[in-house]
C-alpha cells in the first residue's frame, strides 16, 4: 500500500470534522513550507544584491 492510499484509508474513517481539522493542518504545512522559500529566496537576493543589480544594467 502506498502512503497515499494509506493516508486515504486513514482519512476517509475520520469525522468531518475531524477531516476539517487535517485540511487545515496540511494548509498550514503549505504555508509553513512556502514561507521557507520565501525566506530563502529574499535571503540569496540580499546576498547577491550588487551582481543582480550589475546583470539587469
């Protein structure tokens, strides 16, 4: 069985609320993980600021 239809089978037995609650928490995991990139990216900008600003003359 693969982790997904592990995850499906686990899933489909919840509440619907309880289902709610594990939509929200993966929402979250998402923003958390974007959020990381974002930070990451901001951060190599700042890094390479001068050769950035040289490459877009």
């Amino acid at each position: 069985m693969t982790l997904a239809q592990e995850f499906i089978q686990e899933f489909e037995q919840l509440s619907d609320n309880r289902k709610r609650e594990v939509i929200d928490f993966i929402e979250f995991i998402k923003q958390k993980e974007n959020k990381s990139i974002e930070n990451a990216m901001n951060e190599i900008i700042a890094d390479n600021l001068d050769a950035l600003k040289e490459l877009a003359n």
